[in-house]
C-alpha cells in the first residue's frame, strides 16, 4: 500500500488515520509526503523539477515494493 501527497491534500489528516490503522493490521505502508507541492502534483512533474523528483522517488519505492513481494505466494 502506497500514500504520496503534496502537503495541502484536502484529506491529510484522515490519511494519516487510515495508513496508521493498517500499519497496526501488519500491512506493509509506504508513505510519502511532499510538503512544497500542491495536491495533484503529479500533473507537473513535466514543468517542475520538484514535481517529477517526488514522482520518481515515489515510483521507485512501489518498484522496490514490488520486487521484494515478486518472490512470495498468493494468499
């Protein structure tokens, strides 16, 4: 499960109660907050450099999340 949010997400606080509560369920959370970037950055990662660096790191954290499950069975 992943989370990415610029600082001024409309639903930060009730975010953060949701990641915590599956964090105490076991489940493995990523977490990302950007606290320069509106919500709805991702749509200017092309014009900002902010942007698409937030936007990459997001995207490698999924991918080493990904690789680190590859090897596991389904449920």
């Amino acid at each position: 499960m992943g989370s990415l949010r610029g600082r001024s997400q409309p639903v930060r606080d009730d975010a953060r109660l949701f990641l915590e509560r599956l964090r105490a369920k076991g489940v493995r959370v990523l977490f990302f907050e950007e606290p320069t970037l509106p919500h709805g950055f991702w749509k200017y990662a092309a014009l900002a450099d902010t942007a698409a660096n937030a936007a990459a790191s997001m995207c490698e954290a999924f991918h080493s999340l990904l690789d680190s499950t590859a090897d596991r069975p389904a449920p």
